[in-house]
C-alpha cells in the first residue's frame, strides 16, 4: 500500500510539473479600433478582431492585445504603448502589426496621427520590424481591413447624384462613426470602393513593400477583407458591422450606423479568415490553431456572454465542444452531447 501511495505521489508530482512548465507562445499585438479590445461593460456589440482571437488557439499560444482605439503607426509609440509591448516580447513571441487606418487621417490640435506612404508610414513600420526582431520575436505585417463602403463618389459626381457627407467622406475619422445614427444609406454600387487611397498615397502597399524588403510574413487583410464584405452583399454585410435599430441596445437609444467598427459576428468572421492566413503564412503557428464554432466568455472575448445561450445554440443531434475562455458558469443540465474546453481563466462548477 505504501508502495503504490509513493508511486501515486510521484505521478502527481510529475504531471504539475509538466502541467506548469508548459511553455506557451505569446502573440502580442499593435493597431487601431479594428483590432482593438472593448469596453462590453453597458452592453455593447463592438468587438476588435483581435479581442476574439483567442477563441481560435489552444492553450499553447496565449494572445496579448494592445491595440488602442484612434492610434496610428506613430501615435502608439508616441504614446509608449509601444515600449509596454517590447519590455514583454521573449524570444519565439509573435508581433501582429496592422496600422493604416489612422495614419491616412490629417493631424487634430494637440494629436499626431498622421503618416505618410513611401516615407514616414514605411520607415515606423520598419522600426517595429527591427525592434521586435532585437527581441528575438517574430513580427507578422498586415495591410488594413477594409470599410465598408458601397458609394462610388466619383460615379455620384458624374451622375451629379446628391448624397450624405457620410457617404460622400468614406474616410471620415473612424472614431465619429460611433455617434452616427441608424438611418438610411445611400447606395450607388454593389461593389465594395476602397477607401484606403488618399492623395498622401495607398496605406495598403506600404506593410506589403516593408514586408518584402524584410522578408516578413505579410497577411494582406485589405484583400481578405474586401472580399469579406463583398461576399455579404450590401445589405448582408450591415451585420458584420455595429449597425443597431434605435433601443435595440440600452446605451445607444438612438441606434448606431458604423460601417468600420465590427460586430461579435464581424469580428469573428474576419478574425477566422485572417488566422487562416497566417496559418499558411506562419506554417509554426498553424498546427495551434483551431475553429472553435462556441466560444464562452464573460469578457466579450467569444461569440457568447453566458455559457447557456452557448449550449441552446447546439442543433440538438449535434455532437459540440464548447470552448470557455474565463468567468465561472454552473455546468448546464443537458442531453445533448456537449464536451467542454475549459482554459485557465474559466471555471465550471458541477
């Protein structure tokens, strides 16, 4: 008896010990509202595309988002956003570099934001390749998402068609959209019209011309983007985006009309289309990735809030794993064939 409690004793102790020393991979990343994380706390609907990325990892790769709502290439280190990130990156860590959005619009009093393609934009891309590299990590470039932007205003000007400033200023400053009212929208093309190209030059090449100069890994998520949209359809695609009908969220009574910040749905979507590109571009990060279809989280990080809408969800001759990610959920009594996922930050009482 004594012999087997030493022999258990030893398993034990051998297994915490391979359970702590697991080594886990960190994908620490750097941009806009698009990729940014959310304040969920009054009920709202906006998630960043890498606030969801962790739903589609195991628990080998752990994502630690920095991205900042309104920051540019040379904002976020002028801010020191920046140094937080390179004081954290141990050697074999990945860096996802997606600016662009912010760095196409004009400076504010008191704010610098502005870049330039071929010059300034290219050189602080440059720099974050370098630096990462110092640290042993491993940058990964992105161009920028896409809005969406189903007006042509160079085919309304040659039909002398009147239309919104909204519609006709595509590139307004992403972060008013979020006070434009649900209303209707004027749509002149069922093709999606870029808004990237400025007169200061294509924010989408220049991550595409340093990752080559570099030899980076480039994800090119203007294009996947694009498609994106233009696969939903003018209308289909509203959903991918915070578009809400007035009351239909408490704290935005008047409704919301946003055509660059994403939904949970949104977010998800292009999130599972990016991480696939870079699982073909990142061949070391590939067998890490996973497409879980329920992803539970109380911080907004999944496609669900309670981990009852999760299993409601489950077709009822389904078999379904459901991913947790954190908060603590009393275990559902259901017959349906439900296997659970719990990770570190998440706890389910039966």
């Amino acid at each position: 008896m004594k012999r087997f409690v030493t022999v258990l004793a030893i398993a034990l102790i051998t297994l915490m010990c391979m359970t702590s020393s697991r080594k886990q991979t960190t994908i620490f990343m750097i941009g806009d509202s698009t990729m940014a994380d959310k304040d969920i706390s009054k009920g709202s609907p906006e998630r960043g595309w890498g606030m969801v990325l962790q739903g589609f990892f195991t628990e080998d790769i752990v994502v630690d988002n920095h991205a900042r709502n309104g920051r540019s290439s040379i904002s976020f280190r002028n801010e020191g956003l920046w140094n937080t990130v390179l004081e954290r990156i141990k050697p074999g860590d990945y860096v996802f570099i997606q600016f662009g959005h912010n760095d196409e619009k004009l400076d504010k009093p008191n704010s610098v934001r502005h870049t330039d393609p071929g010059s300034t934009f290219d050189e602080i891309l440059e720099k974050y390749v370098r630096e990462t590299r110092e640290k042993g990590g491993i940058p990964v470039l992105f161009n920028c998402v896409e809005r969406r932007n189903f007006f042509d205003a160079r085919k309304a000007e040659l039909q002398k068609n009147t239309a919104s400033a909204a519609e006709k200023n595509a590139g307004a400053d992403d972060e008013t959209l979020r006070d434009t009212k649900y209303g209707d929208e004027v749509v002149n093309t069922e093709y999606l019209v870029p808004t990237h190209y400025t007169v200061h030059g294509d924010y989408t090449v220049a991550p595409r011309l340093v990752a080559k100069r570099l030899e980076v890994p480039f994800i090119d998520a203007t294009h996947i983007s694009k498609i994106m949209e233009q696969d939903h359809g003018v209308v289909g695609s509203r959903k991918l985006h915070v578009w809400l009908k007035p009351c239909e969220v408490a704290s935005i009574p008047d409704g919301r009309r946003d055509n660059t910040h994403y939904s949970v749905y949104g977010a998800r979507t292009i999130a599972a289309l990016l991480i696939d590109a870079v699982g073909e571009k990142v061949p070391e990060l590939k067998k890490y990735i996973r497409h879980y279809e329920y992803v539970v989280s109380e911080q907004g990080r999944g496609n669900y809030l309670i981990l009852q809408e999760a299993v409601d969800a489950v077709p009822q001759n389904a078999k379904a794993k459901i991913l947790i990610l954190d908060g603590k959920f009393k275990k559902p009594q259901t017959d349906k064939k439900i296997k659970y996922e719990v990770r570190d930050a998440a706890e389910l009482i039966k």
